[in-house]
C-alpha cells in the first residue's frame, strides 16, 4: 500500500488534469452516501469530532475521507483539524493507498470552483478578485488561472498586512497581482470574485453587483455563515456543486430562502446537470452568475483516482 504525502500529492494534481478529471467524475454514477458526523467526547477539554465521507464508483474504486476536528490542539501549535483518504479496490477492498487529505481537499475545492468557472464566467474575463487571505487562497487564484486567462489578481483580507502577505508570496509567479483595500471598488474591478473566508456576517452586497460578473463562494459552510446578502443570490443566477449539501450547509441559500429573496426553485442547476449540459448556468454576457460550493466526496474520490495514476 503507497502513503502519499503532501508534496507527492501537490505534483499529482496540476489544476488542468483535476479540473477535467472532476469534470468526467460529474458526469459518471458515483455512489455519495451522506457524511456521518460522530462526537468523541473529552473529559475536561472540549469535545472532537470525527468526519467520515464516503463514495464509490464502478470504475475501480472506493474512497472514505476520514476528518478529525480537535479543537484543543491549538494549545500546543498543533492543527486542529487533519484529513487522510484512504483509496480501497472496487472488487476486493484491499486497500491501494492512504493520501494526505488535506491536501486533496484544498487542491480539489479550488479545482471545483475553477470547473465551475468554466462554464459560469464569461470567456473574456481578465480580472479576479480573492477576497479572503486564510489557507485555500492561493490555491483558489491558481485554479482559476488555470480555467481562464487571467491576467489581474486583486486581493482583499479583513487585515491588510495578511494581503500583502499573499500578494508578496505569489508575486514572482504572477506578474500582475496586487491589494485592495477598498472592498466595494475591488468588486466593480474585477470579472471573477472568489470568496474563502469564515464570515458570518455577508461580505459582498448585491448592489455592487454588476453585469457579467460571476461570484465563487467556497468559504461558508454552515447555515451561520454568510459571504453575501440575499440581494446577491436574487440578483444571480444560482448553481451549486449539490442540491442537497447547499440547502443543508450554505448560510446564504437557506437565510436568502427563509428572507423570500429566492426560492429553492430559483436554483438553476447543480455542477452535475451542468457538465452534463442537462441545464444551462451562463445564457448570455450580461448575466451575473453565482457558484455556492460546499464540497462534495465526489471530488475526493476524483481527485484520489487522479494521484494513483499520476504518482
């Protein structure tokens, strides 16, 4: 059986592989069971919580992401949350690999957001906007490098010196990449805005909006969480990774829902449908399209399958 660290896992998955291996995985039968959420409970430190998520396909291949959230670990700089993937044979079980998990996971969330991008933003766009400036960030702009060709990056972080941070980090790879302070003209700049952030309160108001623009929101991933206002999610054309993780998970569907600003109706399609060119997300150059991505053991499964062939 391989152990597949960081490293090996960040050289197995270019974002140009991930993206079309996701989007092949969208359009075959994989079996996603929902994700079982077990509490382990800690006499005199607070509580963990053990993740399991699981999926299967009949190409060759079962996946389970095994995810433990620790909050005390912090106490002694360790990290509070930390994932492995193990990838077992469809036939037999044996298994064939354990994967670092947490590195596939932010490797194939900004690769989801990226394919969704392909389809969503309009093919001209120029300009990206990354609001948030935690882990997933420059995994984010990458990925969406890759899926279209941008040549401007703008960033914006609640701290300005975390920005710079961010920028000074990926400057010698991208030429044109800089901060914004001004979050509302960051927005009307930009052609792709892509929010991962850990907001509760909306970030990005719907009235900035304007025409053609497509917003990717990964950050929220529960219902207290929020990176835009329902004026947003009225004003765009809405499409998830899936129907039932976004009316679970995602802070702004079920509050834009409860407000009346949609209906669950009002959501044009799921990433599935949209590969599959079941439904239609992008009609015209003037719509303004949104993405709401709170991942999916789909993904996992595509992207363990895609290191086994790669490493």
């Amino acid at each position: 059986m391989n152990i597949f660290d960081k490293k090996t896992v960040r050289d197995a998955l270019p974002y140009n592989q991930l993206i079309e291996a996701l989007r092949k995985a969208f359009m075959e039968d994989v079996i996603v069971p929902h994700r079982t959420h077990h509490v382990i409970e800690n006499k005199g430190e607070s509580d963990a919580s053990l993740l399991l998520m699981p999926a299967w396909n009949n190409l060759g291949n079962v996946g389970i992401k095994i995810v433990s959230v620790f909050p005390d670990n912090a106490k002694n700089n360790l990290g509070s949350v930390n994932a492995s993937y193990f990838i077992m044979d469809r036939k037999t079980g044996i298994p064939k690999a354990v994967i670092d998990g947490t590195e596939l996971t932010l490797r194939r969330t900004a690769a989801a957001s990226a394919l969704a991008s392909s389809y969503l933003s309009n093919p001209d766009a120029e300009t990206l906007l990354m609001v948030g400036t935690g882990r997933l960030a420059s995994y984010m702009i990458e990925a969406h490098m890759a899926a279209r060709d941008i040549k401007n990056i703008l960033v914006w972080g609640r701290r300005e010196e975390a920005a710079l941070e961010l920028v000074s980090a990926l400057s010698p790879k991208i030429k044109s990449i800089e901060c914004r302070i001004d979050l509302k003209s960051a927005v009307d700049e930009s052609d792709i805005i892509s929010c991962a952030t850990l907001a509760k309160e909306p970030l990005i108001m719907g009235e900035w909006l304007r025409d053609g623009q497509h917003i990717d929101l990964v950050g929220a991933f529960t219902p207290d969480m929020h990176e835009v206002d329902g004026v947003a999610l009225e004003k765009a054309r809405v499409i998830v990774d899936t129907y039932f993780g976004a009316l679970a998970e995602s802070g702004e569907i079920i509050d834009a829902i409860k407000e009346g600003f949609i209906s669950e109706s009002d959501i044009v399609a799921d990433l599935k449908e949209l590969v599959c060119d079941d439904k239609i997300g992008r009609r015209n150059t003037t719509d303004i399209t949104l993405f709401k991505s709170v991942g999916t053991a789909l993904e996992d499964l595509a992207a363990a399958t895609l290191i086994l062939q790669n490493a």
